[in-house]
C-alpha cells in the first residue's frame, strides 16, 4: 500500500492542477482582447473628440463588462461550457442554427480584417525594405502571395497547439509597436503639436460618435469565449469569473483609451484607420513594425479560421473537419475577397461592431437571461426581487444595443 502511495498523490496533485488561476485568465482574456485592434481605436477619438471619444469609451466599457459578466453568471448557473451550449440551453436545441450563422458571420468578418492588415503591413513594409517592387505598389498581389504560401498552409492545421507560442510573440510584437508610438509621440511632442491637436479636439458632437461606439464595441470582443474562460478556470466560481473580467475590462479600458489619444495626438485629422499606416516609410523601426506585424498577424489568422469552418459545418450538421480541403477553400476564397475588396479595417471592425458585436455582446446575453428566467422561473437560490431587477437591466441592455448599432450603421452609410 505503501509502493502505491506516491502514485495516488501525483494522481490526486494531477486532478487539483487542472484549470487555469484567475491571473493566467486575466492574461488570456487581454490576449483576446488587446492585440492588433488596438491599433484601430485612435481614428475613434477623431469621430467623438477627446472628451466625448472617452466618455463613449467609458460607456462601451461598462456594458461589454456587463454583458460578459451576465454570461458567466448563465454558465455558473446552467453549467454551459461554449456559447453555443449555453445558447442550446437558454434558447433550445430547435434554434441552434442561429447561433451557429451569428458565430460564422462574426468569425469571417476577424478573418477578412486579419487579410486586410495583412495587405496594409505588406504594402507599407515592402515599401521601405523593397521600394519599387510589385510587393510595394499591388497591394492585392502582395496579399494574394501571402495567403498563397503562409495562410493556406497554416488554414491546413486541425490542432494549433504548436501555434500557442506565436500569439505570445504576436502579442510582444504588438506591444513593442504600441510603446514605440507612446515614445514618439512624448518624445516629439512640441514638433508634432500632441498638446494642441488635443485642445483643438477637445470637445464636439457629431453623430460620428456612434462609429466610435461601434469601434469600441469591436476592441472589447470577446465574448463568445466567455464560457470557456468560465469553464477553464480551476475554481470554477462566479466570484472568480467576475474579478477576471473587472481586472481584464479595466486594464483594457486604460490601454484602449490612452493609446487612442495618444495615436491621435500624434496624427490629428490625418490618422487613419490602422494607425500604423499613418506612418511614412522613413522610419526604421517602423518598418521593423510594419513587417513583424504582418508576420504576427498571419499566426493568428488560423485561431480564427478554425472557428469560422466549424461553424460553417455546423450549419449543415456536419462534422467540424468535414470535405475538409474544399471546405477550407472556400471559405478562404471568401475571406481573400472580402480581404482585397475591403481597404480600411477601422470600417470592418465598425460594421463587425455594429452589427454582430452589439448581438453576441449585448442582445444574446441578455436574451440568455431573460430565457433562463422566464414563465416564473428563476435561478435558485435568487430572490425574485433581484431577478426582477436583472431582467430591467437586461432588456435595457438589448434595447441600446440595436439602437446603437443601427445608429452606426445609418450613419457611416450617410443615411443620416
């Protein structure tokens, strides 16, 4: 009994391992978070101002906490593992079909803006590494060339374990080009006018603020994942699960919000959507920045793609890795399209965040909710009184979710 004593013990320390601390969730949520969207939320702050860009996205920032919040708190309750479970739980199994063209839709719209700054930062790299090449002036051959040899070959990967180590580097590669713009923008200060561009910004309204609502909406999506950062973690408890996402929320709110005024203060009415391309081609390190962000960008493509083709197959009741090759080219054919045909990611993240982002952040949380407790049901062990109160609060979330993102809409197609 003695011999075998050991071996329990490691078994018994093995079962207690399993699942992730509330740091390391706090860090794979910013992962999911914080990467190269950051670059798309300084051209936000032109639409809305200084103050009214801040204050938007504060408001952003308190109802995507909210509505990932309500969603861990469905999975507490119903046990729901992945957002589809959790919406075959609420919803029943007879409406999962929808869920599954939602996921689909969301996750082609993150593939076709991947290939967009893909094409962004193979331009604006090969114009300072190879000047005059086709790789500089034909921004559809350089993404063509790209997804050709890189992506389709990474698109082939039925497990990226082996990819985990690349958004670690894709995410220092990000946060190496962000710092470097915070210096330059300190840095120069006085030459760019950083102190007067912000002044004269300071403060209007235009209903442009409802694209940078929508923008913000984009940078803070993630929560189709939120049943599994829930499921993952190893005390799995509401508690947990909120200090996560008020940590996570926070940290991205402060990142979004400093380094979109200082993008901005940098540019002025001149930044652009990616703020990288805002760049010219004398600098050096941007060029670094250029090129090793399309190197991080192609790495991530797979993580999203994957997602994409197995909600793809869901629609037809098929296997996740069903007619595997055509599948794949297809669906990559679609997103090399849209890719080429699309030239601005800030307008791909607003139509993404208009859309799609307001019903996987807002509308579907808080139907989740409202279904779960609804014809008198209700959580056990919560009083009627605060149900009540979460079912107000939820259906005020669904109400300003669509009117924002038809707001956005109407406004970037200048119907108002």
């Amino acid at each position: 009994m003695a011999l075998n004593q050991p071996l329990l013990n490691k078994r018994k320390l093995a079962e207690e391992d399993v699942g992730s601390t509330v740091s390391t969730t706090v860090i794979n949520l910013l992962k999911n978070m914080v990467g190269a969207g950051l670059l798309n939320v300084c051209i936000a702050f032109q639409y809305a101002s200084v103050i009214g860009g801040t204050l938007v996205m504060f408001y952003s920032a308190f109802v995507c906490t909210a509505g990932f919040l309500i969603i861990g708190y469905c999975c507490s309750k119903t046990g729901a593992k992945t957002f589809r479970e959790l919406w075959v739980k609420s919803m029943g199994a007879g409406t999962d079909k929808i869920v599954d063209a939602i996921l689909f839709f969301h996750c082609l719209f993150s593939c076709v803006g991947y290939i967009t700054m893909i094409g962004d930062f193979c331009v604006k790299s090969a114009s300072g590494l190879l000047p005059g090449s086709i790789l500089a002036e034909r921004r559809e051959v350089s993404i063509i060339l790209v997804t050709v040899f890189a992506i389709f070959p990474l698109s082939l990967y039925k497990n990226l374990d082996s990819l985990k180590q690349t958004s670690v580097i894709g995410l220092a590669i990000t946060a190496v080009s962000c710092a470097y713009i915070f210096y330059d923008v300190v840095a120069h200060a006085g030459e760019y006018e950083a102190i007067e561009t912000l002044g004269s910004h300071m403060w209007y309204v235009k209903l442009d603020m409802f694209k940078s609502l929508a923008l913000f909406n984009g940078s803070f999506s993630a929560h189709y994942n939120a049943p599994t950062y829930y499921a993952e973690l190893k005390e799995k408890t509401f508690e947990n699960y909120a200090k996560v996402t008020l940590i996570s929320f926070a940290i991205a709110t402060a990142l979004f919000t400093s380094f979109g005024l200082a993008g901005f203060a940098r540019f002025g009415d001149q930044v652009l959507g990616n703020v990288l391309k805002s760049y010219s081609a004398d600098d050096p390190m941007i060029q670094l920045s250029w090129f090793f962000m399309m190197v991080s960008t192609v790495f991530n493509f797979p993580h999203a793609f994957q997602r994409m083709r197995s909600s793809f197959n869901a629609l037809f009741d098929k296997e996740p890795y069903w007619n595997f090759l055509p599948v794949t080219g297809f669906l990559l054919g679609i997103s090399l399209y849209m890719g080429v045909a699309f030239k601005d990611i800030a307008v791909i993240k607003m139509i993404k965040g208009a859309t799609l982002g307001v019903s996987i952040m807002f509308i579907l949380p808080a139907l989740f909710y409202l279904k779960l407790n609804s014809d008198g049901k209700k959580f056990e062990g919560v009083s009627a009184e605060r149900t009540s109160l979460m079912k107000v609060l939820c259906a005020v979330m669904m109400g300003t979710g669509i009117v924002q993102g038809i707001l956005a809409l109407l406004v970037h197609f200048k119907v108002i």
